[in-house]
C-alpha cells in the first residue's frame, strides 16, 4: 500500500468552511485525501494545531488520518507569521514518521507554505514533491488596490522556489498554467492542469420551498454569496449592485435579498475582519439592512439547501483561482455569475451555464441579476447545461487524474 503525505499546514481539512483561512482548498484536500483512501492509499493531512484541546490524530475515512502537530501557539494566527514555524512544523512531521516508522512514498502540498515544508522533506526523504498552489501571490497582488494586505516578499520568493524544485505541479486551469509559465518561468512540462471537483452525492437539487423551510427562510427571493470574506471577492460590488435594484421601480426585484455566507457569525464587531467591518457599514449607509444578511460560516451539508433556495450565485472575484462553488451551485441547479477572472472563465460558461460579467461592473451585474430572476426559461436553460457540465468534475474522477500524476513521478 503507497503512502501519502498531504500537507495543509494554515488550514485544516476539517473546520467549518467560510472563515478567513477556509475555503475551496480545505475541500479539495479532504476530498481528494478521502478518495485516494477508498482507492487503497494510506494518506496522512498534516496541519498545524490552532486548538490544543483537539485530539492530534482524527480519522477522515478509511485509511485517511488529519494529523495535527504543535507548531507555534495552538491558536489562530495570520499566515505570515506561520512563516516562521515552519521548521517547528517540518521537525514534527519527520518526528511523527520516525515514530510510527512510516515510509511515504510522495508528497503533496498545498498552498506555499505547505510547499516550503514540503522542499525540506523531498530532501530528506529522496521522494517526489507534488505541489498545487490553490492562489498564487502574484496574481492576488496585482488584483489587490490596496496599499496594505499586499503579499509579503517571502510569498513571492518561496512560490517561485517550489516551482523549480517541485516534481509535478497542480494548476487547476489552463490560464494558472500559463501565469505560472509566465511569471515564474515554470517549466510548461511538469505542469498538470486538473481541475477542483463537487460531491454529486452530497450537491444535488433540492425543491427551493423545502430548502427555504429547512433553512426557516421565507418565500422571498434572495440571491447568495459564499466564500471567505476577503476584499478580493469583490462582495462591495454585490451590494452596489443590490442597492442598484433596489432603486429601480420594478416590483420584481425591489424586494430582492442578498444572503452573504462567510467569516464568524454573531461575533463582537471588535473581532470581526475590517473588510467585514466595511461591508457591514456600506449595508448600513445604504439602508440596506433588510436586504443583505450575514450568514457567518456554515457546514458544507447545510450548502445544498442554500444553493437550492437562492436564484442565483454570485461570484464577483477580483481574482478567483478556479471558484469550486460555482460548481457546487450549478450540481445544485442554480444560476452562477461571476467576474470574468482567472480560473472563473473555465468554471462558468459565459450565456451558457450561467455569466460573466467584466470585474467591478456592478450596472452589469444588477441586469444579469434581473434576467436570471425575471426570465424562467433563459433560468431553466442556464441550470440544465450547468449541471450536464459538472458531471464531468465528481471527486473520483478528479482524484483518478492526481493519481496519474503520482504514477508519472
């Protein structure tokens, strides 16, 4: 039986999805992880420990274990101060596999602290390194306005790193591979582009009215947002767009809500993020406060019946790496709209599985937004191409193509 060892080392596989260091990637890594253990494959998740009241080995599936070792204080911090446990976390891997005398064959990291870590193990172990970055620093910068919140150097400098001493590298669409080639000279040859997957099992339609009771929502219509809540995301311009329509005469949308999943729910204004401080206040000065509601985070099994309920999914991204969601919605048969960004032109299928729209147009948006609510054929036309499309992105399927890319090394 080959063994795995997957590092995650800022994010856990396990916690609730939503929350500023959660997200697509912590799906990928345990479903992938997953799936390779029902193959045969015994795979370790490494991740470092943010509660020290948590057990350090918790079973994912069969023959999948999350591992969390002490690296730094057991407690939420920012990413780039994770930085400099690195070596604290790189000593408790080898410290574990001494142990236990375990022997990986491979190692795949994710996101480029993990890939720094997993530099310093392919070196120690003689074994392939395969690497999937999820965002890359130089893209989120040049999609950041702002002065601050800008990518550290150490960022820049380690992604170009790993992508010279990396054996195989992860691009989830054909544009990151050739932003990867572009801007760090990556060798095209050991790039393989695999896209992120869906549970069809778990994403599937549910009767909007049963989903809106389940959820105790009301017959309201409202559209919905999930993901991290992250200035990139561009949620601003979702609520530009929202007060857009709010403006207008038509009855039909007028009334229309806005239902935001991400970050903490119910937390001290205090602790919340500036960026949700922001928004928040961008509600406030709209007089929005009874069209736009902040969901916090929520478990993936509770998804399927927001997607259900909701018209539309909206993914206004200044930089989106592939935007696994929008498959997510559209398994579910809703609508998707999104910025015409990064690996969000191969998710979404522009007037076909849902739209794209250029990044900030939130004129264009609001239209888009209308048409989906407005024209039930165009909508019933737009669901069925979107879930024909994802059934080519189930987990097994996905997980089978990283499996070549072992097999290759």
């Amino acid at each position: 039986m080959k063994s795995i060892a997957v590092l995650s080392v800022h994010s856990c596989p396990l916690a609730a999805l939503g929350g500023k260091e959660t997200g697509g990637m912590n799906v990928y890594v345990r479903e992938v992880s997953r799936e390779m253990g029902r193959l045969g494959m015994r795979v370790d998740v490494f991740t470092r420990s943010q509660n020290p009241n948590i057990s350090r080995i918790v079973r994912l599936g069969r023959n999948v274990r999350v591992i969390h070792l002490k690296a730094g204080p057991e407690e939420p911090i920012p990413k780039p101060i994770i930085f400099k446990y690195l070596a604290e976390f790189t000593d408790g891997i080898k410290g574990f596999a001494s142990a236990g005398k375990i022997s990986y064959d491979l190692v795949h990291s994710h996101y480029w602290l993990s890939g720094w870590v997993g530099g310093r193990l392919k070196q120690e172990w003689s074994v392939p390194l395969v690497h999937m970055f999820h965002t890359l620093g130089t893209l989120k910068n040049a999609a950041n306005r702002e002065k601050i919140g800008k990518e550290p150097k150490e960022r820049l400098s380690a992604e170009g790193q790993i992508m010279s001493f990396a054996d195989g590298l992860v691009a989830p669409t054909p544009w990151e591979k050739k932003q990867m080639i572009v801007h760090h000279r990556a060798r095209p040859a050991k790039i393989k582009v695999i896209p992120c997957g869906v549970d069809l099992k778990l994403f599937k339609p549910i009767p909007p009215l049963r989903a809106k009771r389940f959820l105790g929502l009301s017959e309201r219509k409202f559209i919905l947002f999930v993901g991290r809540i992250d200035a990139i995301k561009g949620i601003d311009v979702l609520i530009h767009a929202i007060h857009h329509l709010t403006c207008k005469r038509s009855e039909s949308h007028r009334d229309l809500g806005l239902i935001i999943i991400g970050g903490e729910r119910d937390l001290d204004p205090q602790t919340e993020s500036q960026e949700e401080q922001r928004l928040r206040k961008m509600v406030a000065q709209m007089r929005l406060q009874d069209r736009v509601a902040f969901w916090g985070s929520q478990r993936q099994d509770l998804l399927p019946y927001f997607y259900s309920a909701a018209e539309a999914l909206v993914l206004p991204s200044r930089y989106e790496s592939f935007g696994m969601v929008a498959l997510e919605a559209m398994a579910c048969g809703t609508p998707v709209i999104a910025s015409r960004v990064g690996g969000l032109q191969y998710t979404v299928e522009d007037g076909r599985t849902g739209f794209l729209i250029p990044e900030g147009d939130w004129r264009l948006l609001a239209d888009r937004i209308c048409e989906v609510v407005e024209d039930p054929p165009l909508r019933e036309r737009l669901v069925a191409a979107g879930k024909k499309k994802v059934k080519q992105f189930g987990w097994p399927t996905i997980t089978k193509k990283v499996l070549s890319l072992y097999d290759s090394l």
